[in-house]
C-alpha cells in the first residue's frame, strides 16, 4: 500500500510540476527569473518521477534532489539579484547553502561507491546532516524572499517552497533521529509534493509582478539563521563522531560536545564585543553602505521624540546609538562657551573655552579625538581642553549646529569595537546633528516663551493696576482739594480719615495682585448685595459728581471687592464723560434669574466703530491721559463671574454700560 502511495504521489507532482514548467515557457514573462522558475519546475518534475520510479534511495534521485534544490535557489538568487540593494550578504548566504548541498551530494555518492557497510552507515549519518542543513538554510531563505515579496505575486511561490523545504527537513529529522524508521513518511512527502506543485501552477496563472523589497535587518537575520544552521549542523556531525567512535564512552561524549556547543553559543551571544566586530564586519564587507540610513533615521527620530526623559538627554542617546557609544556628554553653548549640561552613562565634565565653540561653528567639523591625539590635527589639539583629551574614552566631538548658531556638541565615549570614521559617519552625524540643534532650539525657544509670556502677565498685572492706582489719586486729589475749604468740620475730617483708609486698603490690595506670589486659588463667587454696594459707590462719588441711584435689595453671584472695582470704574468713567450739573445714573433691577446694573451718562457719547473696535481693547483711549485698559480690564472680571457687560452709547447723547450677572438668594431667603 506505501508503495502505491508513492508511486502515485509522485507520478502526479511530476505531472503538475511538468505542466507548470510548460506553462511558464510558454507564457515567457521575460528575463532570468521566468526562466529559472521553468527550469526549477522542470527539474522538479525530474526528480518526482525518479522517486516513483527509481525510489526515493537510489543516487540518481538524490542527485536529481540536488539539482532541483539548486534550481529553486537559482530562482530566488535572479529575483533577489535583481535589486539594487541586495548586496554581497544574500549571495553569500546563498553561496553557503550551495556549498552545503554540493557537500552532502559528495557523500551519497560516496555511500553510493563504498563497499563497507559500516563506512557507509557513518557516510549516510553526515549525509542526512548536511541535507538538514542545506534544508534549513534554503527554509531561511524562502522566509527572508516571502517577507521581501509584501505585495507581489512571489510570495504564493515563496511558501510552496516553504512547505517543500519543510516537508524534506521533517523528513530528513525522522530519519537521522530513527535510522529504522518506515516508508509512510516518504509517501507523505509525495502528497505534499503534489500540494506544493498544485499551489505553483496556480502561480503560473497569476499575472502579478515578481518585485522584492529587500532590506538590510532582513538580509543580516539570514545570515544569521544560516550561520546557526551551520553551527547546529557542525554539532550533529561531532555527535555523530562521537557515536561512531566513542565506543563504550559514546554517550558520555555526546553529551560532552552537546554541552560545550551550548556553553561556547551562550558565551559568544553574550559579548557585546564580539556583537559589535561582527556588525562592523557585516557592514564593511557585506553591504555597499555601511548604515541602512531609512532604519537609522527612524530610530534616531523615535529616541529623540519620545517623552520621558529631559530633551538634552535624549539628544545624547540617540546620537550615541548611531555609532553604538556606550556613553555621552552634552555641552551645551552658554555665554559663548561651551558647559556640561547632561549626562549619559557618563561622569559630568568641565567647561570648554570659546574659541573651541567659534571653532566648531566654523569649521562644522567632527573632531576624532584619537587623531587629535595622534597630532593629526594641531588646529583642533590647540582648541580642546585637557580634560577631553585626558581621558582615554573620549572619542568623537559631534558639533550640534542650528542655522549659523551653534546649540552645543556632544562628546561621544569609545565604542566596543573602536574604528576610523569614515565619510558614511561624517554625513550621518552630520545631519543628525543638525536635526538634534533644532530640537535643542526648539526647546530653548519654548522656555523662552513662556518667560516671556509671564513677563506679559506681569505687564498685564500692572497696567491694570495702574489703571486702579490713577483713579485712587484722583480720589485722592478730590480729598485735598476738598480738604482747603472744610479741614475744620469734624464730619470731613472723619470722611477724610475713612476715605484714606479705604485706599490704603485698596492700595495694599493692589500690590498683592502684581505679587508674583499671588496665584493662589480663585477667589470663591459669593452673594452680594447690589443695592448696597450701588449705594456705597455712589456715596463715595457723590461729592465729586451728583449720582442718582435707584436700587432694590436685589442679591447677585459675584466677587464684592472686584464687582465694587468694576462698578468705581464705570462710575468714574461716566462722572468725566458728563457734563457739570448732568447727573449720572445708576440703577440695579432684577430680569428674571438674572440682576441688571446699569450706568448712563449723559456725555459726548461714543461712535459705533469706536465701539466696535476699539473699546475693549486695552491700551486704546479717547482720554489724553487715559490708559486705555478699564473697558477691556472690566469685561474680564465682569465675565471671570459668569455674568457679561454691554455697552450702548450714541454720539451727542450718553453711553449706558450694562453689566448682567446670575441673581442669588438674599441672606433672608438662603436661611
């Protein structure tokens, strides 16, 4: 029954694989990949039909095994040569899986040529491991072409090959680690030939374009995979050896070499130094260019951006990991000097002079410090101060330039695996200098404006306030004035000595609010009574000017002392605008849930585009000396209160300011 099994298998993954050859000659997509993947199916088709008919054991089959394994690596060796970024790493992984198939053909044909069974047991052993070897290393491959195929109509044909290439490991498994093992897997391997060559036919159909996307970590993590394939491989072969000729001790040295193969990888996996010879090793002989600058700018960015961690930190960790530095020192230009300002992983620094700062922003050169050491540069070893060149982990200077100003430098420390910089490591630290001055400036301008934003808020305190200090004196002029005609009636001396006391108060008020400690919390809105507090505006005007009040016991929220301020002001706005003998009005009323004061005048009035335009902004006045900020001061503290204030005035005849706040339940009431 096996035997049916794989003669029917494979006698229809040879028809398939044959069909799909025919039909991709025919079709001719052009250029060398079409071909080979004609000539891979053919081969395929070659192979399955000698394992029907000849057996899966015979040389000729493996031999054709090989041929076929060479064909499928032929064809994904033209696509991935196709792109101009592939580089010499691929081809050597691809030369390494070549090398591995030629060898383990080398030994069937030697099983094949030898008499002695015992040689030929031992051969057949370090044939399956090398066929598991080549295997994995094509298995590598097919995942590194699916993940460059996002998209294109190569990634059907990379996991048929995928699941080929899996099949024949698990198989190849089976049989190394259970020689006497039944044919039931080989016939299994057909049914898995005929999926993978029905999957392939259904490729041939499709019309999508066969194009790659390769990419640097991609094609290092195949050489990686293969080299561990290797390794692995190269322990299956001195366990082997040790089974064939340890004799009694076999198992003891077997577990020997298992051990001492997982100590010796856990050892070189752990050397940073190792890690950094072999990065270095890769991009300097493997690849055109030594970054893979799409992967270096998005980390370089990703570092610089995230929040977490103080900017000018930030800025040293991603400039170090450029060049794999361990540490970093920030100096930042302070006075036309250059100072430490931040850390990473590394002791803090002293100053440098200015002209190593004029110098660098001149020049915009990276100072290799070894070099400078070496007497290779006398202009930069003239510049630098002691301390840089004293220690001996001081490697690199990377200037940091925004624009024609210099923002600072950053010291790098001696990588694991210290080399020369070349011009690939000028331009990138270069432009990542740059890119990090203008995240330093950024920042620098941020802080600058908030100062300057407090600095706004100071003035916008103290026009305020000197808006409130103008109509004090005023008031105070009025006291003095009054003061030559009625100093000897005791009354006036008591309104006096009231009146001065009042704005000491208001006085001491006043310079709490320009404080720059006063930011406490605001000031909790309370219930005020708008009728006495209408009344106690106009008695302390009435002298100056007639007022007549009309008011109710009505109840507002509000603040009392800046409510009293916003109605002093527009009182006092109102008695200059009116003429002598015109008296002002104020009036408070009740508009259902809400209390209305109003103030009218009967002045010169006001124009609709003054109204419009220039009222409510500060430092805009009519008066010769007037500030221009009790409008636009008003509103504010009107609208801190949730209420709001309007104005209605027409030239020739007056102005009536209108304030509107939420009504509160009297004390009466609230009780």
């Amino acid at each position: 029954m096996t035997a049916q099994l794989i003669l029917w298998g494979y006698a229809l993954a040879a028809l398939l694989f044959a069909a799909g050859a025919l039909a991709e000659w025919r079709r001719r997509r052009g250029g060398w990949p079409s071909v080979a993947f004609a000539a891979a199916l053919g081969l395929s088709a070659l192979w399955a039909l000698a394992v029907a008919g000849i057996g899966p054991g015979d040389l000729s089959t493996r031999v054709m095994e090989a041929f076929r394994n060479f064909a499928w690596l032929g064809f994904a060796f033209a696509l991935v040569r196709r792109e101009p970024t592939s580089g010499w790493t691929l081809s050597a992984v691809y030369l390494a899986v070549g090398a591995v198939i030629v060898a383990g053909l080398g030994l069937a044909i030697a099983q094949a040529e030898t008499a002695s069974s015992n040689v030929k047991d031992e051969l057949a052993t370090a044939m399956l491991v090398f066929r598991m070897m080549a295997t994995a290393g094509a298995l590598v491959l097919a995942r590194h072409l699916y993940g460059a195929s996002a998209g294109s109509g190569i990634r059907p044909i990379a996991a048929g090959l995928a699941t080929l290439w899996g099949g024949d490991l698990l198989l190849f498994a089976v049989a190394y680690a259970q020689p006497n093992w039944g044919g039931g897997l080989v016939a299994t391997r057909g049914l898995t030939a005929v999926a993978v060559a029905l999957f392939l036919a259904v490729s041939v159909q499709r019309r999508d374009r066969w194009t790659l996307a390769l990419s640097r970590p991609a094609a290092t993590n195949a050489l990686i995979a293969m080299a561990l394939v290797c390794y692995l491989g190269l322990v299956a072969c001195l366990t082997a050896v040790a089974a064939a000729w340890g004799g009694e001790h076999a198992r003891a040295l077997q577990a020997g070499v298992v051990i001492g193969a997982a100590a010796a990888l856990l050892t070189l996996i752990s050397t940073s130094w190792l890690g950094a010879w072999v990065k270095v090793k890769l991009a300097k002989h493997l690849f055109r260019h030594r970054y893979d600058y799409r992967v270096e700018w998005q980390r370089f960015t990703d570092t610089l951006g995230t929040a977490g961690e103080p900017l000018e930190r930030r800025v040293i960790t991603a400039v170090a990991r450029l060049l794999d530095a361990p540490a970093g020192l920030l100096l930042t230009a302070d006075g036309g000097q250059l100072s430490a300002s931040a850390a990473w992983q590394w002791d803090a620094g002293e100053a440098c002079n200015a002209p190593l700062a004029a110098h660098l922003l001149e020049t915009r050169r990276i100072v290799e410090l070894d070099a400078v050491r070496r007497g290779q540069a006398p202009a930069d070893a003239a510049l630098l101060p002691a301390w840089v060149l004293a220690r001996a982990d001081a490697w690199s200077l990377v200037p940091l330039v925004h624009g024609e100003v210099l923002a600072g430098a950053v010291l790098l420390a001696r990588p694991p695996m210290a080399r020369a910089l070349d011009w690939e490591d000028f331009d990138l630290l270069r432009v990542a200098g740059r890119q990090a001055a203008s995240y330093l400036a950024e920042d620098r301008a941020g802080r600058a404006l908030a100062e300057a934003q407090r600095f706004e808020e100071f003035n916008r305190r103290f026009a305020f306030i000197l808006h409130d200090i103008k109509n004090l004196v005023s008031q105070q002029l009025l006291v003095a004035r009054n003061a030559e005609r009625h100093a000897a009636n005791p009354q006036f001396r008591a309104d006096m000595v009231a009146t001065l006391k009042d704005s000491a108060d208001r006085m001491t008020t006043l310079l709490a609010r320009l404080s720059h400690q006063d930011r406490g919390p605001a000031e909790p809105l309370a219930s005020v009574d708008l009728g006495a507090l209408a009344a106690r505006v106009a008695r302390e005007r009435r002298a100056q000017h007639p007022i007549a009040v009309e008011s109710a016991p009505l109840w507002a929220h509000g603040h009392p002392q800046r409510l009293e301020q916003v109605l002093t002001h527009l009182v006092q706005n109102a008695i200059e605008a009116s003429g002598e003998g015109e008296p002002v009005s104020l009036k408070v009323s009740a508009d259902v849930e809400r209390v209305v004061i109003e103030v009218a005048d009967r002045g010169h009035g006001m124009s609709a585009a003054f109204m419009r335009d220039e009222l409510f902004r500060p430092f805009s006045s009519t008066k010769p000396s007037g500030f221009g900020i009790g409008a636009f001061e008003a509103r504010q503290l009107v609208s801190a209160m949730g209420g709001s204030l309007s104005v209605e005035s027409r030239e020739g005849e007056g102005t009536r300011f209108r304030i509107v706040l939420p009504a509160a339940p009297g004390l009466e009431e609230a009780a």
